[in-house]
C-alpha cells in the first residue's frame, strides 16, 4: 500500500469537493486529491485504489482497502478502529 497526493484542475466543478490549502491571506495552490493503492508485490498488479479529499488522511483510506487483503495487517497503526 501507498499513498500521494495530485494536483486537480483549478475549477469551480473541481473546487467545491476537493479545496484548496489556505494560508493564511488566502486559498492558494491547486486542489489535491489523495490516491491510496493497494499493489501487489510479486506482479505489481493494482488490486484496488480509493481517492478523495487531501484533508483526510492517508490511514483513513488504507483502511478502506483492507477488505481487500488475504492476511492480517502487521501494523498496529492500521488495525485499530475508526
């Protein structure tokens, strides 16, 4: 599993579900959208990714793909409950 950020198109019918960053004068930046994919390792086949807004977290969406593994998560971090 991995996450990144992308840059989305700065328009309205982007801007109103995926913000931009706020300084402290005003909105600025593209908006950016997280993408977390779960990748197999032996064949680095795509087994499933989920996106959304950059203000939630990159757990946040690895929890959502854990449904998709076969074993149990080794990290502590990513079994504890929402």
């Amino acid at each position: 599993m991995d996450g990144t950020t992308l840059s989305a198109p700065d328009e309205e019918a982007v801007t109103w579900h995926f913000r931009k960053h706020i300084g402290r004068v005003r909105a600025s930046g593209y908006p950016l959208v997280r993408l977390v994919a779960l990748v197999e390792c032996g064949t680095r086949a795509l087994v499933n990714a989920v996106f959304g807004p950059d203000d939630v977290g990159e757990l946040a969406y690895t929890r959502l793909l854990l449904g998709h593994l076969d074993v149990e998560p080794c990290d502590s971090d990513l079994a504890r409950p929402l």
